[in-house]
C-alpha cells in the first residue's frame, strides 16, 4: 500500500480507535484502485504526489455522512440523496493530471 493509517492519522492529527482501522484500511485501498486505474501504465506508488492525492481523498471520505449529498453551514442546510459511490474528486484528478498517459494520435493508412 502506498500510504497507511498512519499517514492519514498523522494528516487528522488524530489516532484512531481499533474499531476504526479496517474502514480506513477499506477507504486506502479504494483511494488506490481509483488513482491506479485514472493514471494507468504511468502510475508509481512512490510518487509524493500519488501519497498526497491519496491521502487527501481517503481524509475527505472519511468526513462525509452516508448519503449526504451536500450541506450548508450558513443558515444550516442539508440534503439528502442517494447514497453516493466514492470517486476522485475534481482537485485530485487535477493533481494526478501529470501521471495518466498523455494524449497522442496513431496514423493510419491502407495498404
């Protein structure tokens, strides 16, 4: 695994309880998955901009409520939907931008 609980708690500034870990565990190894099939063949796990990504995805995951779709502070609002799937977000795909494969065009001709 590229990052670990303890990235993420180090990050919180916040330890985790036992109970707590194989959700963290479970969200990592999504995080994961997600980048690796976003960037393709260039991915490498020992890029600090991989770690970040990661470990920026996993701390936002963490902090959603199951099934809020978004919430307001300024005059407390809150909707709800459907239960969302995770996925990268916009600013994460922005970072891993420099990792997937660049775009290229093949010539073709007919013989």
């Amino acid at each position: 695994m590229p990052v670990s609980v303890t990235d993420i708690e180090i990050r919180m500034g916040r330890l985790f309880e036992e109970a707590e870990k194989p959700r963290v565990e479970a969200f990592i190894a999504d995080a994961a998955a997600l980048v690796r099939d976003y960037c393709g063949s260039r991915y490498s796990e020992d890029a600090p901009g991989i770690r970040a990504v990661l470990c920026s995805e996993v701390i936002r995951w963490l902090s959603m409520q199951p099934g809020v779709v978004s919430e307001r502070v300024g005059d407390m609002e809150v909707q709800w939907g459907a239960s969302a799937t995770q996925s990268l977000s916009p600013a994460a795909r922005d970072g891993l931008r420099r990792y997937r494969r660049p775009l290229g065009t093949i010539s073709l001709t007919r013989g």
